[in-house]
C-alpha cells in the first residue's frame, strides 16, 4: 500500500530522463557563442542532463536581423555544429540547437535546428516552416521558409523527442503533427522577442502545446534585454517543472514515458478528435 495519489503513480520499469534547457543570450561573436554553448552543456551534464536544449539562433545573433546573418552563416559539417559534436560525445549526451545554416542565397540564410547524439552524429534537422512576419518584424527578409517536410524526431533513452522553432507555438497544428508521429516532448528552441503581452504569450502557449497534445516541452529562450527568458520545461497536464527567469543557466526536470502514457489514458484527447492535420 501507498499513500501516493494513484494519478501520480509511474510505473518502476521505465526509465526517467533528465532533459535541460539552456538559457544565454547568443551574439556577433561566433566563437563566444559556441563557448557559451558548449560550457552550458557541460553544467547540464554535470547535473545529469542526457538532453540539452539550447537557443534559437544559439551560432549567431544580432538585431535586427540583416544581411551579417547569411555572411556568418554555416553549414551543417561547420564550426558550432562541430563544437556540438564534440560536447555530445565528451560529455555522452544529446543537444539540440539553433543555428544560422547557410543556404545557395547569397543574402539568406535557413533557420535551422541541429539534433546531435553522444555519437557525434547528426540525428535529426528542422527548418523553419513560420517565419516571424509579426509584431513589426519580416524574418522572411532574410530567411528561406523551411519545406513542409514530415516531422522531425529522435530517441533519447526511449523518449522520442520532436522538433520545433519560436514562432511556430502560435501554429497549433505544428505540435499536433509532431504528437502524431509519436512524439513525447517536443524541444522548442526560441527567440522569442519582448514586447506587450509577449512574456503572457509565451508561456500560454508553451502550456497550451503541453496540455492539447499531452506531452513534455522544452523550451529554451534568449534572456532579456531582446528575448523574453522563462525557459521552461512543462509536463503533459501543462505544469512548469523546471525553469528560469532573466538570466543565463541551465534548468533540469526528469521526463517520463509513463508519465505521459498515465495522463493519455485520463484524457484521451489524441484518441478521441475528429479532424486531422496536413500541409496546405
């Protein structure tokens, strides 16, 4: 017998998973920002972490966004993704980051996130689909939309992990397509900037993607004075486990499949829509 709410009961036979976000505010220097990168990896590492989940834009940033983002633009076998790499294998983890990927553009670039493993490899990249024509700003200026291609995911220990970027919180159906092909938390690098009513959005919409789909989000945000901070990871009922307010750090909250298949089976929403999601 137990005293424990049978709700909150997991199941002894799987496996929890330390995930972190890593909070820092990227700029122009390129060689500062994979430094930052791979020393935030080390701490979560050194807190048992076996993902890491860094910034939108984590190679390069400046704002607003000109034509300096395609002339430090790399490409995926390039410098930070490099740096990635070796801090995935060194400290025996998997990272997901934002980076400025170069493109046969000239004068743009693709917003792109990285999936690396403790193998060094290049498991999994996302493009992104919502570019931010919003609030005053044309990310579409500089950046080339992502392909609507099929979800992007990757295993870390049993949990499969889905892909996603900033603006595309206020797409529900990104979300949705990713809990589709399986996915049990979604990593949502972001730069997600300040103004009225933003901080409010952020972190509502962060608990909306939680709650309809019924899983886990990392989010990692640029801090202030430019990105609103609050990263964040929210379990499937929406509840912040973990999380930061305005400064550079790393924040850890265990995840578990189990977790996720207990709050499914009390609302089975998933199973129980009526409409499904595809590409215009």
């Amino acid at each position: 017998m137990t005293d424990r709410p049978a709700e909150l009961t997991i199941d002894d036979s799987t496996i929890a998973v330390a995930v972190a976000v890593a909070q820092f505010a990227p700029g122009d220097d390129r060689v500062r920002n994979r430094d930052t990168a791979t020393g935030l990896i080390a701490v979560a590492a050194s807190r048992g972490a076996r993902l890491v989940v860094l910034p939108e834009y984590a190679s390069y940033f400046t704002d607003p966004l000109g034509p300096s983002f395609a002339r430090n633009a790399e490409p995926l076998d390039g410098e930070f993704v490099g740096a990635l790499t070796a801090a995935a294998r060194e400290h025996g983890l998997f990272v997901v980051a934002g980076l400025v990927e170069r493109t046969d553009q000239s004068h743009r670039f693709s917003n792109t996130l990285v999936a690396v493993g403790p193998s060094g490899d290049v498991l999994a990249t996302y493009r992104k689909q919502h570019l931010y024509d919003a609030f005053g700003a044309k990310e579409s200026d500089w950046v080339v939309p992502g392909e609507l291609d099929e979800p992007q995911t990757f295993a870390v220990d049993g949990v499969t992990v889905g892909l996603q970027t900033c603006y595309d919180l206020r797409f529900p159906e990104v979300t949705r397509r990713l809990a589709d092909a399986g996915a049990q938390l979604v990593a949502v690098p972001a730069e997600w900037v300040r103004g009225p009513l933003k901080e409010f959005h952020w972190s509502t919409l962060l608990a909306a993607r939680a709650i309809e789909n019924t899983l886990y989000v990392a989010a990692a945000d640029h801090p202030p004075s430019i990105g609103v901070g609050s990263s964040a990871i929210l379990d499937p009922m929406g509840v912040t486990l973990a999380g930061l307010g305005d400064t550079t750090g790393v924040a850890v909250a265990e995840v578990s499949t189990a977790r996720v298949r207990e709050v499914r089976e009390r609302n089975p929403a998933l199973a129980l829509r009526r409409y499904r999601v595809t590409p215009l």
